[in-house]
C-alpha cells in the first residue's frame, strides 16, 4: 500500500525526524510504500507531490502543530498521533493506517 505522512513537532528538531525514520522502517517492513514529508525548524523537506499524495491510500499526520499546508490531504484517509506515539509505537500507527487504507 501507499502510504504519505507528515512529520512535525513544536521544536521541528529531533522528534520530526526520529518519528519520521520510526514511520518509514515500520512500513517498509511490513511491505508498505512510504515517503515521509517533515516540517519543523528547517522548513519542509521531502515535500509530498501533488502526485505523491494522489497514489496515496493513506496519509499519517505524527504532528505536535499545525501542519503547513493541510489541505493538500482533503479527500484522503488520514491517521493523526501525536508525534511521541509514532517514535513510541510506529507499527500500532502503520497498522492503523492499513486499517484506514483498507476502508475499515
């Protein structure tokens, strides 16, 4: 499945990119495709396509503030935790969007 997220934590340092690299391992292991936007002190890096975000089934929001540009995911799937829970428990969030990929 194709899956989108955005990463992004009130002090856009390291709980941005921990929760990123904690969303792409668990997805990549369970088979998934995954490219992970972060917003944070550095501005936005690996910033989604129009296309990116079209193929997606799903998008996963690990945020701790206002995502830039949020409606570019109007229409989609979404999952929204904060951004400990992704660097916590990142498998329970992939499972949870494969759930809502799914339609479940």
């Amino acid at each position: 499945m194709k899956m989108i997220g955005v990463c992004a934590c009130p002090t856009g340092i390291a709980h941005t990119y921990m929760a990123q690299a904690a969303l792409e391992k668990a997805a990549r292991a369970k088979g998934h495709e995954i490219k992970v936007e972060t917003q944070g002190a550095m501005g936005i890096e690996n910033e989604l396509s129009a296309g990116e975000i079209a193929d997606a089934r799903v998008v996963i929001f690990a945020v701790g503030v206002n995502v830039e540009g949020e409606e570019r995911f109007d229409g989609k799937q979404k999952v929204t935790v904060e951004v400990g829970k992704a660097i916590e428990n990142p498998m329970d969030i992939i499972q949870k969007a494969e759930m809502k990929g799914m339609g479940l």
